[in-house]
C-alpha cells in the first residue's frame, strides 16, 4: 500500500485517476490535512513538523510500503521529519523527480507557485538535485498573481488558465524547463504553449513513489487518534 499526505482533497481523484491509468492494482491511501498549509503558511513549515510525523506515524501503523508528500511546501519536512524519526519506509516528496528533469533540461530554470510559502522550497529543491548531479543551475521564482484566490473560490479552471497564462511568458530566451511548483497545477502543463518544457510533478512524483513501495515492506509504528482522515482509493 503507498499512503499519501495531501493537503487538499481535490488531489485525490487526481492520483486515483493517475494511479488507474499508469499503475493498475496498486492500493493508495490517502491522508487529507488541509489545516496543516494553513498553518505551514501562518507560521513556517517548521511549525507543523510533529503533525507531519504524526500522519507519516499512523501511515506505516496501517500498513503504508512508502509515503508520497503531494504538498510541496512540506516536502522538505516530510523527508526531515522522517529521517529523525527513524521512519523505516521510503517518505517522497512529489515533486523531485520533476526537480531533477528540470536540472537536465539545463541550467536556466524557472519555477512558478501560486503560493509564496511553495516558492522558496521548490527552488531549493532544484538547486539540490543540481548539486547530487554535478550540474550548474540559475532558478528564478514566478508567483502567479491572484491564483491562488481562485483555487480557494473553486475556480480550478480560471486558477489553471492564470499558470498557464503565466507559464507563457516565459520564452527560450529566459529558461531551459519550466516548473509547475504545485501539484494543482499540473493540467496548466497541457494549456501552456511556450516552446520551453513544462513540466509538472503527480505523474513523476506517484511513479518513484509506486516502485519506492514495490521495494519495500511495511514496518510497525505507532499512531495518534488526532492524526488526519484517510480514504483509500
């Protein structure tokens, strides 16, 4: 079984949809804590570091071969928080893979986040996976301006129109690859009509993460009552 932390239910079908399609028989369980961006935003994801351990807990206790963090403000600390905990199952963050296709697409990359708070670890992501491949990296940050406002008025198909819209100023001229920061904007890739690769991150990021549990075998831990709700798909 590979669980999953998200931190907005509209994910969801995005990964059951994707997990049908590309991994067939693979069991997902997904963990839903929209509290958890919320206060990452208010506060620094730092500040929401026990309640990560808390959800990566209950998801190993449940059975979970691996762990997949769609949320990329809290990649970092999902990987952190379970490097310190001992967590023995592999815990992704969704959006690596995509970090390091962008690295090999070349060294000009630009990332663009409908929230501020996602900016900052996503470029440090690309600079990491630059340094594990030897390779030079320039990363410049894009926020879409007003996005956000519209993904959290249920305007998905305005919030999406607006990163693409974005995604299309960038020219051949400024980047090598494009990255969409946030898994919400992953159908913007398909809208964008740059010349320079966009790339996004559930496809790449549920593939590392469905080897990641074929490779491994659950181990026990333990759980808190208050830990977030989990649906299997």
């Amino acid at each position: 079984m590979l669980a999953l932390l998200h931190t907005s239910p509209v994910h969801v079908p995005v990964f059951d949809a994707l997990r049908d399609r590309d991994h067939p028989g693979l069991e997902l369980r997904h963990f839903v804590d929209e509290d958890l961006l919320a206060r990452a935003r208010d506060r620094g994801p730092d500040a929401v570091a026990a309640e990560v351990g808390a959800v990566l807990a209950r998801a190993v206790a449940e059975g979970a071969r691996a762990v997949l963090c769609t949320c990329s403000t809290l990649g970092a600390v999902a990987e952190a928080v379970a490097e310190s905990a001992g967590v023995r199952v592999p815990v992704l963050r969704v959006d690596r893979p995509m970090a390091a296709a962008a690295v090999a697409a070349g060294p000009r990359v630009v990332v663009l986040a409908a929230l501020e708070s996602t900016l900052g670890p996503t470029a440090e992501l690309v600079a990491e996976e630059a340094a594990r491949a030897g390779r030079p990296v320039r990363v410049r940050t894009l926020l879409v301006d007003d996005a956000w406002d519209r993904f959290e008025a249920g305007d998905t198909e305005g919030y999406v129109r607006l990163v693409a819209a974005t995604a299309d100023t960038v020219t051949g001229a400024d980047a090598d690859a494009v990255v969409l920061a946030q898994v919400s904007m992953a159908p913007a890739q398909h809208l964008a009509t740059t010349s320079v690769p966009v790339l996004s991150s559930p496809a790449p990021g549920l593939a590392a993460a469905a080897e990641a549990a074929e490779r491994h075998r659950p181990c026990a831990a333990g759980t808190r009552p208050d830990a977030p709700r989990a649906t299997t798909g």
